[in-house]
C-alpha cells in the first residue's frame, strides 16, 4: 500500500487528493519526451485511455480510491483502439 501511496502522491502535484486530467497530461508529456516519435502517439492514446478507464465515475479525476481499485490494470483486457 506505502508505493500505491507514493504513486499517487508523485502523480498528484498540487497535493489536493485527486489527480487532475492536467496532472495526468504533465506526467504523460513526461513518458513520451524519450519516446522516438513513431511511438509517441500509440503511448499518449494508451495513458489517455489508462485514465479514463481508472476514472470510474468519469468525474475528470482520480481518487486514491480509483488509483487502487483498478488493481493496476492486472484485471484489465488490453486497451485497443490505440494502434
């Protein structure tokens, strides 16, 4: 549970208990400034649908709750649609 919280915390920049569309932008801007650039579509349509589908009651957020729920996507059939 401590690196569930760490995780959040690291994705949660302004420290209000949710994270934000914008903060989840900032850190997927992040991930795909290292990626060449033929993948870097495929990676931002992956992490916006990661988001969507961890946002469970499509409120624009993440809760701690929903960033635990999704079990880290273990459960989850693979996302498509992004290729």
């Amino acid at each position: 549970m401590q690196a569930a919280k760490r995780g959040f915390s690291g994705l949660d920049l302004n420290h209000d208990g949710v994270i934000s569309r914008k903060e989840w932008s900032f850190m997927q801007a992040r991930m795909v400034a290292p990626v060449p650039q033929n993948g870097r579509v495929q990676l931002m349509c992956a992490t916006d649908q990661e988001f969507k589908l961890m946002d469970s009651n499509h409120d624009g957020k993440i809760t701690f709750a929903e960033f635990t729920a999704d079990n880290f996507g273990r459960d989850r059939q693979p996302i498509r649609g992004c290729y």
